[in-house]
C-alpha cells in the first residue's frame, strides 16, 4: 500500500527538488505538521527513514510494547471526527494498536502522498545567498527548501552497547528500537536481555512468559511502578469520549500535560498514616499518578524522596520472593521518580520464575560477546538470541547523526557542545530557516500533547512569515542566551538532574556523553506555552525577520 501512495522520488540522478519547507521524520510531530502546513498553502515534503509513518510506534515493536500514558490522553487532539470514529481497546494500548491508529491518521488525511519514505537524512546547509536550506539522503538524493523542519523526535537515535565482540555473535540479535517486522518467537529459546530501562522492562516481561529461559544483565536497576491496565469496552469508550472536553482542559491545566498532575500538599504536611494510605492509594492506580501525581516535592526535597523511595522498596521486597535478589532489584543510586519510571506488569514477580536469572554485571561485570553468548567475569552464557535494549542517545543524538550547518558553515554539534542552545526549544541563532519539533529545552510530559501546541505555534510563525513576506527568520543570539539560562535555572534544585540517565543527556555508549547536562524544559507546560504566547503577541520578538 505505502509503495503505492507515497511521494515518488526521483532517480538519483535527478534534478534537486524544491519545496517550501522538508520536514525530517514522519512521525507524530512530522505527520500532524504536514497536515498543518497544508492548510498554509505550503508545497511541502516529508522525507522518513523508515518504510512507514509513525516514528517511535513504528520503529519499537519490541515485545510487550506499550503506551504508559493513558490512550485516549495520548492520542491527536485536533479532529473531533478522529475522535469519534477511533476507540481504543485498552487503557494502555500496545504498540501494534497505536501503529495500527497512526496508519489510520496517514489514510484519513491523506498524508502518504507527501512522504516520501526510506530517506535517511545524512546533511542539511544553509545557503545564506539563496535563502534556503539543501538536504541530502543516505542515497544521494538532494531537496532544497526554504524552511527546515526537524521531526527527529527526542527518542529516535538508538545506541548498541560498547561492549567488545558485539558483532561476533552467531545467534539472534537485535536491538530493541530495530526489532524485525515479523514476529519473533521465544519458545524453546535461551534469551538475554541487556539494560533495564522503560524498554528493557516491558520486553523483560513479555519474554520471560515463554522463553525456555530469560537471562537479565542489569546496570542499574530502576524504580518501576505498577501500570495496571484494562480492557476498555465499548460502553466505557462510549463514556471517555463523552468526557474529552473535560479531558483535553485538564490536560491543557496539568505541570507536564498528563491526567495526573502533582498533589499540592509536602510530603511531611500529612501524618505517617495518611503518607502511606495515599502512597498504597497511588500504587493500586493505573499510569503514572505514583511518578507525577505524587506530593509535590518529592523530586525537589531529599528526605521526601527517600520516603517515597523507601516505600516502593519495601513493595519491592514483598513482590520478589528471594531476598538478595530483591536487593539487587532495588535501586540504591538514585531515588524514586529522579529518573524515568517504568511502568510495569509483573515485572518483578517474573525473578520468581525457575525460567529467569538476574545477572548483576555490577558484580561481574561482562567482558565481551562470544560467538556463542555473554562472558562475564565469572560465567560464560550461551544464548540463542540476545536482546539489546540499551536505549537511546536522547534529545540531542538525532540532531548529531545529521551534518547540519547554519550560516557560515557553522555546525550545531559544534554549537551544541556542552548542551543545547536554543530560543523556545524551537530555534537556534546562526540557523536560520531551522524550526525544531520536540527538539532540546521542549518539556517531555504527555509528548502528543507538546507536539500539537508546538507544531500549532510554529504553524503560526510561518503564517506570520508568509503574510509579511518574511524569508529568513532567525533567533536573535541574545534570546537564545536568555531562554537557554531559564532552562538551565529551571533545573536548579531538582533530584532529577543530579542523576546519569538520558534525561541528563548521559549515555556511557557515546564518545563525549558522559557529563550530565539540562537538555530538557524542566517548567510547567502552563508556563512554557505562556512565554511562547507572548512572544507571538508581541511580533515574534526574540527572532531575527527578514
Ligand atoms: P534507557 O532508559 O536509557 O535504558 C537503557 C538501559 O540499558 C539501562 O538499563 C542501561 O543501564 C542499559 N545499558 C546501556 N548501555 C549498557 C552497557 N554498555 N552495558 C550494560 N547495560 C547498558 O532506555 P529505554 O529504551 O529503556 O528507555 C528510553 C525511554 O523510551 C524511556 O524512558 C521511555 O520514555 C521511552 P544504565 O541505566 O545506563 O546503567
């Protein structure tokens, strides 16, 4: 079908083709701003690595793939006929059930026709004598295009782990944001799985239910919390499509735009007894509430933190049956919440299983890949399949995978150094022309939900450059400067960036990723999408018009 509907590329040889703007990723950020740019009239193309439209929901169909974030707050927001016709059938849909969604948003706005897929961007320059930017694929083809909007999505740039021999092993492999379209079987297979994050959790307990047997090699073990899903039937879709109004408003209304938001009150204004039956209150609810509905000052106060944190250990101890191992479970770097927190379902009870071992390669640390499996200091294992899910490099790893060059020839991993610099999240100075969707300094709440108010505003902004003529806009350096150090100062006292994790931009597989940064907007989407309001009010000011 893609093969059929999508763009048409020319042949490598071809002339380069022009287009007003090239958008970089077809995902939920790429899809909704071409459909957005459409209505300005603009001749856009959308260039996509992958065969398929989607981005993280196409590229992470690892086992047990799901949403954390309820369905329905997840989902776009800007077609009411959307949203009528699609119900969802769980809480948390799996990944298949959102693929299958977002390949219903291409069909219904027609969006193939713009995408053209399997375009791999390798470089993009500025030409300051034109006024545009010219893109380049893997293949050689080349696009010009007056505005450059980057889709790359924060999560996209997947890392293998630098561990020796990765390529000399004879069995399966595969890391997890690579898994193969077709279906994967564990039965009667010796499996490992390397990293325990978000990813490496759900794939941790989807595997261990048939796999002849699961071998877990743990780094640092993370806070996990129950995610607690359900079936939706067709009575209850009816009633949560009743309440969308009320639903999009509290999302709007919410710190980081999920259902759950903070509970006012400190964690010490209430006695122990209420402490701990609203803490028992939040492990029993679906989602997130326990991370981001929790009292307020759990990631800001130390010793508020070690509560919450002493109180899902103790969950902890009572759901794995083998002590020692219930305390390599627990982690003892960092406290609850300070990095992201998986949701899970029977994560921890599958270490009660006979077909599952837990590695701690803090012990015994792995050496190498074998041909035939993971050596570690103490063991060699042998594997038919070995699951890499070592994450990503975060934020800022996709911009640096593309030669990007502003004017001058200036390039942004060079700029970049030592962490982003941006005006709004949205652009950078000496970049003109570049307009970034969930780039760095944006706020990670409910993702879908950022992306719609940061491809509305940004629609807005060519709006403005069309009916005043504009051709060139550009950050101007002193509000870069300005929004970069709120940014940072937004990061000031928060647990969360005193912790290695992608969220700090740390990732020990990458040359130069190892000093923590502020690389996210750490704010209330409230007040994040105040300023931006208010720098459209008054005339764009901070960026450079020409
Ligand atoms: P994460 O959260 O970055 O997790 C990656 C995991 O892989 C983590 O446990 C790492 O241990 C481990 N890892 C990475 N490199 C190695 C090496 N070289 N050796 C051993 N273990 C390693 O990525 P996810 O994909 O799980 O989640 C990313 C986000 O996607 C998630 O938060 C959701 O928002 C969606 P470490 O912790 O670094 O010690």
């Amino acid at each position: 079908m893609d093969a059929v509907q999508q763009a048409e590329p020319r042949s490598q040889t071809a002339a380069t083709q022009d287009f007003e703007a090239v958008i970089v990723g077809a995902g939920m950020s790429g899809m909704y701003q071409l459909i957005r740019l459409r209505e300005l009239g603009m001749r856009v193309r959308v260039l996509e690595a992958g065969t398929g439209v989607g981005g993280t929901w196409y590229w992470n169909r690892y086992p047990g793939a799901r949403f954390d974030s309820e369905s329905y707050s997840y989902q776009f927001s800007f077609s009411d006929e959307l949203l009528r016709e699609w119900d969802w059938s769980e809480h948390f849909a799996g990944q298949p059930e959102t693929l299958r969604y977002l390949n219903h948003v291409a069909d219904k706005f027609d969006l193939r026709r713009d995408i053209e897929f399997k375009s791999r961007i390798v470089s993009a320059h500025w030409s300051e004598a034109t006024r545009n930017w010219t893109i380049a694929t893997e293949d050689g083809r080349r696009y010009t295009a007056r505005f450059l909007l980057t889709a790359l999505g924060p999560l996209s740039a997947p890392t293998m782990p630098n561990i020796p021999g990765v390529e000399s092993f004879q069995g399966e492999s595969c890391h997890t944001a690579h898994w193969p379209h077709e279906p994967v079987s564990f039965e009667g297979k010796r499996v490992a799985v390397i990293g325990t994050g978000a990813t490496g959790v759900q794939t941790i307990q989807e595997v261990a239910k048939t796999a002849k047997h699961l071998t877990v090699f743990q780094r640092t073990p993370n806070w996990c919390a129950p995610l607690l899903n359900a079936r939706i039937g067709k009575e209850e879709m009816e009633r949560i499509r009743a309440g969308y109004p009320e639903m999009w408003q509290r999302c709007l209304e919410t710190f980081s735009c999920f259902l759950h938001t903070p509970e006012p009150r400190k964690t010490f204004e209430v006695s122990a007894e209420e402490r701990e039956a609203f803490w028992e209150k939040l492990y029993a609810s679906p989602g997130f509430g326990i991370w981001v509905g929790n009292f307020s000052d759990i990631l800001t106060n130390r010793e508020a933190n070690a509560a919450i944190s002493d109180f899902v250990a103790r969950k902890i101890r009572q759901r794995v049956k083998d002590p020692k191992i219930a305390e390599k479970l627990i982690p003892k770097n960092h406290g609850f919440g300070t990095r992201r927190v998986p949701l899970e379902t029977k994560y921890y009870e599958v270490y009660n299983q006979d077909n599952v071992t837990l590695v701690d390669i803090n012990e015994t640390p792995i050496e190498r890949i074998t041909p035939a499996g993971i050596k570690t200091s103490d063991a060699e294992y042998e594997f038919d399949m070995i699951i890499y899910a070592t994450g990503f490099d975060a934020i800022t790893g996709s911009f640096d995978r593309i030669d990007i060059q502003g004017t001058d020839g200036t390039k942004l991993k060079d700029r970049w150094k030592g962490g982003p610099k941006t005006f709004l999240g949205v652009m950078v100075d000496g970049f003109p022309n570049m307009l970034m969707l969930m780039g760095p300094h944006m706020a990670l709440g409910n993702i879908p939900r950022s992306i719609e108010h940061n491809v509305d505003w940004v629609t807005d902004l060519l709006r403005y450059a069309q009916s005043h003529n504009l051709t060139r806009l550009e950050a101007a350096p002193e509000a870069v400067r300005e929004w970069t150090d709120h940014v940072l100062s937004l990061g000031d006292g928060l647990l969360t960036f005193e912790v290695n994790s992608w969220m700090t931009g740390v990732n020990s597989n990458v040359e130069g990723k190892q000093v923590r940064i502020i690389n996210r907007y750490a704010g209330s989407a409230p007040a994040y999408r105040a300023r931006c309001d208010e720098v459209a009010a008054k005339g764009y000011e901070g960026i450079l018009q020409a």
